[in-house]
C-alpha cells in the first residue's frame, strides 16, 4: 500500500521531510527540560542558590519556547502534507471514476464510491499527517526517554523491560482484532450513504407516499447497525486505556518504591528521582500515543485498500493500440450480439442481427425488461458486448477511439441531467465553443427554445442542481438539445420525450424527419405515438427481437406490438 501511495506525497515531500525533523527538535526540547530541572532540585535547591535557579530556569523557558515554535511550525507542515497528499490521491481516484466503464460502477456501487473518494481519503489525509508527527513523536520520545533514564539510574530503568512488552503485546492484540471491525465499519459506512443518497433523490415521492416513517426505520436500521460495529471499534480502545494506564501507575509506585530506597540510602539525589518518574509519564504517555496511532493507522490500512481498488481499477472498455478517428457515417450493425452483465450468468440481450442505414430514424419498443435500453447502450461502447460485435460506420465500435465515437454517438438517457450552472453552461456540455446561434438553433430543434425565450436572460437564465428548476418535460427538451448542438452522426433517445406533451412530442419527432435527416436516430419510447412514424421499429421481447417492420406492418405481423397498441387506444379512448 505504502509503495503504490508514495508518489502521491511527491508534491509535498519537502513538508514531509521538514516535519518529522523539527518533530525530534520537539522531542528533544522536551527531554532536555526534565534533566535541567534536576539540576535545580539538586543544586540549586539544595545549595539555596538563586542565581543558579534563575539561570537554569530562563534556559527551560528558552528550550520552551523553541519547543513550542518547532512543534507548531512541524504540525502546520505535517497538515499540509496529510491533506495535500489526500487531495492528490482523491484527484487521481475521480480521473480514475471518471474512466470507469458502466460495468465498473455497476460493480462497485455509487454510494461505495462516495465514500472512498471521501470518508476513506480523509482518513488517509489524516493518518499521513499522524504518521509524519505522532509516529516520529512516540518513538522518539520514548527512545530518547530510555537513554535518559538508563543515564540517570540504570539499575531504576530495568523497570521499562517488563512494562514495554507487555504495552507491545496487548497494541499488537488490539491491531489484529480491530483491522476487521474497521472494515465492516466502512462497508456500513457504505449502507448509510446509499440510503441517504436514494431518500434524498427520492424525496418527493417519499413524502407523496407519506413514506416517512417506513424510510425512517429502514434509515434507522442502518444507521443503527454502524453505530453497533462502531462500539465494537471504540470498546477494544476503551479496553486499551485502563490497560495502560495501570501500567503506568505500576512504574510509577515501582519507582518511587525502589528510587525512594535509593534516595534514602544516598545513591539516588531527589531531583533525579523527580526527573526519572517525568521520563516514566514521557515514555508510558509515548507507548499511549503509538497505541492510538496504530489503532488509527489499522482504520487507515482498511480505507488505503478500498481507495487503492478504486485507482487500481481498469476498466474493460479500453481504446485500442491504433485507433481509428473519423466515424465515416452513421450505420450501425449489430452482428449475432449476445450481452450478460459481469455479475450475472446469464445473457439479457440473445442473438442480436441488425442492419440500420445512415439517416434512418428508427423506433424501438418492447415490454419493461425487455432490455431496450442495454441494446442501444453497446453503441457508444457504454458496455460492450459479450458475443458478436456492434459496427458504426462500417467498423466495430471497438476499433475507434473512444472519444471520438462517443462525440459522432449522441445519447438522451432515461435520466435526465442538468447540471448546476446556465443553460449556456450545460447547451456547452454538447460543444464547448458553440455560439449563441448554435445554442437558440439546437433549443428551437428540441422546442425548448420556446419556454427559453421567456426567461429574461434567456440562454444565461440559471440552471439548480439536477435542473429542480425545470419541470420534467423542460428537461427532456433541454437535454436533447444538449445533443443535437454535438451534430452527431447518431442520436440515441432512451425514452427521452416521455414527460413531453402529445403535441410537443410531435413537433420533436417532425423535426428528426424534415431536419435531421443525415442522423441516424433509434428512439427507445412506451408510448406507440412516438416512434409511429418511424422509417422502421423494432419490438424487443425478452433481449430478442421479436418483429421489425413499419408501424403498419407491425399491426398486422406482431402480437406484442397490437397488443400494445391496441392497450394504449383502449387507455386514450378511457381518459
């Protein structure tokens, strides 16, 4: 872990390096201090000699405030390496999400990548600063505690060889029993943010449902079963500090039972015992420091495995070693084509054969689940398929440079996507260098330019997160002109029209007919009067297709499809 995450530190390794330095300045300042106050107790003290004391006091006032200057600049620096190196790691964890195929996400999940690219990061942030500060500090300390008090009495000091190891022994137990919880923790983790994320997505359903109390409790459970393994992770420290500190203690009356002998006897000076049992608390207090350090760094290790599968990560769906970079036109075949997801055994789409002329306008529908959606998705290469191959142009899609087939594939998802900013701002999303012509042509196309113009700043008028701003009708009409202004040679339209009014939805489809005719355009509908006057359709039944054919031939030559259109005459005629 430590040698895939190390580069990420490169930026700011003059920070790590500067840190831990003036760390054991620190330390040294701290071990220094008891020894001269031995001097005092011993002579000055005991020779009634002010000057001495004054003089040996301004030194510890000095060593002081060098101490303290060092500690604060070391911990500033410390900081800017933690999180800096955590803002290196998220970037490169987003570019890496940002490559990852459909299958990827599907894999990993959206609330899991959440909380890798923030609550496990931060954890990174703040266990790379630990380690750059405590984990110099406690053993430093200690180590430098030790010699000090070998030097002062090595016969006292024989104490440490039975209260290290047993501190050593039960941090190491505490290590192995809590890099599991923490683990589980962060999966949980997990669980919390998925819930989160659909109830807030969800929202107004919930409280049209009036659902609130059944979300509670699902929440509930949840948030309750964190809080469970939390306790687990928190017990095994609360376990660690009594242990601790009775070992403390036990040195602490061991040496004033012994060094008391030997301060009585002659052979031991009351300052020195004073100054021995300051480098007792030096070093127990180091070995505390170490355990919560470690406890910490064991969390970290779990959150560095999860980050580190998300850099590490490569998606299937790659470009090929020379690949080609012009889409000729926008044919597409589909030959003997066979898809199954990664995590299922079985295929959704079966035996697809399908040829589609450039300029073609053609429908798609089928029952729910009939993976409609899928089919089209293997044409940008959002998935690719399991068996057979998908061509554009002439060429299998896996031959082009993605870029450059994603930007001749334009595709209307189901969900529609706004994002924060203008409508300029997200008509750009399309062409970044699109001009005002280019932005009011593409909106009058998808008749959105006729609620647009309304608006006082019409293109520049502002766009909330996810568009709450625009109802769902104003969406769709916005996102399909976000991908006519690409001059795409295909358009996909995944149920894109389907908030749209009867009358709007005709004004769309007479445009892709009269305008658009270059662009080879496949509308996935529910609704028969959107793709009727398609130049073709085709019915989906089961990941097979079932009839292609005219809206006319399809009546007469296709179960499903009169049965569809025959049960949304029957639904028209009711309302």
């Amino acid at each position: 872990m430590l040698r895939r995450l190390a580069p990420y530190m490169s930026k700011y390794k003059i920070y790590a390096i500067l840190c831990p330095i003036l760390m054991i300045l620190e330390v040294s300042v701290d071990i220094i201090i008891p020894y001269l106050m031995s001097f005092v107790v011993d002579t000055g003290i005991a020779n009634r000699d002010i000057s001495y004391i004054l003089r040996i006091g301004l030194l510890m006032i000095g060593f002081a405030l060098f101490g303290m200057t060092t500690g604060i600049i070391s911990t500033h620096l410390g900081a800017k390496a933690g999180y800096g190196f955590a803002a290196e790691v998220r970037a490169d964890a987003y570019r890496s999400v940002q490559r990852f195929s459909f299958a990827n996400i599907d894999a990993m999940s959206v609330p899991s990548l959440i909380t890798r690219l923030t609550t496990d990061i931060d954890m990174l942030g703040m266990v790379t600063m630990m380690s750059l500060r405590m984990a110099i500090r406690a053993p430093f300390m200690m180590l430098f505690a030790l010699i000090m008090s070998v030097t002062v009495n090595a016969q006292l000091a024989l104490i440490f060889a039975v209260a290290i190891p047993v501190v050593a022994i039960m941090i190491v137990f505490m290590m192995r029993k809590a890099m599991p919880i923490f683990s589980l923790m962060q999966k949980k983790v997990d669980r919390i943010n998925a819930i989160v994320q659909e109830d807030l997505i969800g929202i107004r359903v919930i409280k049209s449902f009036n659902r609130e109390p059944h979300e509670e409790k699902r929440f509930g459970e949840r948030n309750d079963a964190l809080r469970d393994t939390a306790l687990k992770a928190i017990s095994l420290i609360i376990l660690l500090m009594p242990v601790l500190n009775l070992v403390i203690y036990a040195c602490i009356v061991a040496v004033l039972w012994f060094g008391g002998q030997m301060v009585i006897g002659g052979t031991m000076a009351p300052g020195e015992l004073i100054t021995f049992i300051t480098y007792i608390t030096q070093i127990m207090m180091s070995l505390m420091m170490l355990s919560f350090y470690f406890m910490q760094l064991t969390r970290g290790q779990a959150s560095a495995g999860r980050v580190i599968e998300v850099l590490d990560t490569e998606s299937e769906i790659k470009n090929p070693v020379n690949p080609l970079t012009e889409v000729p036109d926008g044919s597409i075949t589909f030959d003997d084509v066979c898809f199954r997801y990664a995590t299922s055994s079985e295929n959704i789409l079966n035996d697809i054969d399908l040829s589609i002329q450039s300029g073609e306008v053609i429908g798609i529908i089928g029952s729910t689940g009939s993976s409609k959606s899928t089919l089209v998705q293997m044409i940008p290469r959002l998935y690719d398929v399991s068996r057979g191959s998908v061509s554009v142009g002439g060429h299998d899609v896996r031959d082009y440079d993605m870029e450059v087939l994603r930007d001749q594939v334009a595709f209307v998802l189901q969900k529609n996507t706004l994002v924060t900013g203008t409508i300029r701002s997200n008509m750009q999303w399309g062409k970044e260098d699109a001009t005002d012509e280019e932005i009011i042509d593409a909106l009058k196309k998808a008749q959105a330019w006729e609620f647009v113009s309304q608006y006082p700043e019409t293109i520049d008028h502002p766009v909330a997160q996810g568009g709450a701003n625009f109802s769902g009708g104003q969406r769709q009409r916005l996102t399909i002109a976000r991908a006519l202004i690409k001059q795409p040679k295909v358009l996909i339209l995944d149920d894109s029209t389907s908030a749209v009014d009867m009358h709007t939805d005709q004004k769309i489809r007479n445009t892709f007919k009269n305008e658009l005719d270059e662009i080879t355009t496949l509308i996935i509908a529910q609704r028969i009067a959107s793709i009727q006057d398609a130049d073709r359709i085709i019915v989906l039944d089961k990941g097979q297709i079932e009839s292609i054919g005219t809206h006319e031939e399809l009546l007469a030559s296709s179960p499903i499809y009169k049965e569809i259109s025959e049960t949304q005459e029957r639904g028209l005629m009711s309302a």
